[in-house]
C-alpha cells in the first residue's frame, strides 16, 4: 500500500453518487483515466450540453489555470 494511501475509493471521498451528473474540466489525461482515477466508469453520467451538473471536478495546477478554466466559461444548462 502506498503511503498515504488509506483504502478508500477516491470516488467514495468525493462523494460522487451513481445517480449525479457529472461535469469533469481538465481531467489529467482524459476522461478514461479519469474513471481509473476515481475507481469507476462515470462515462455514463457525464453531463449533456442541456443538463445542469451536480458534482463538478475540475483539475488545476495553479491558481492561474484555476481561473482561466472559468473565464468565460456559460453555464451549458
């Protein structure tokens, strides 16, 4: 076991339910990883351009690329 490492499924610490949809922005290495990531297939949850999200991830390396995910960024619900 890794350090650091408690067991526990990332998608159980977020709190992410089958049931939410999803919106992931910037995902490290697309969304396939992704759901390797966090122990799960949410391909099937992903939210269409007309759905409004329950749970959103988004994966930034610095404050910068934090903002620059939400400028200009229209709500796609």
């Amino acid at each position: 076991m890794a350090a650091g490492y408690s067991g526990t499924a990332l998608i159980k610490k977020l709190g992410i339910k089958e049931d939410q949809k999803l919106l992931i922005l910037n995902p490290p290495d697309g969304i396939d990883a992704y759901g390797k990531l966090i122990g799960k297939d949410c391909s099937g949850q992903l939210c269409k351009s007309n759905e409004q999200p329950q749970f959103i991830h988004l994966d930034a390396d610095s404050q910068k690329n934090f903002n620059h995910s939400f400028q200009n960024k229209k709500p796609h619900y």
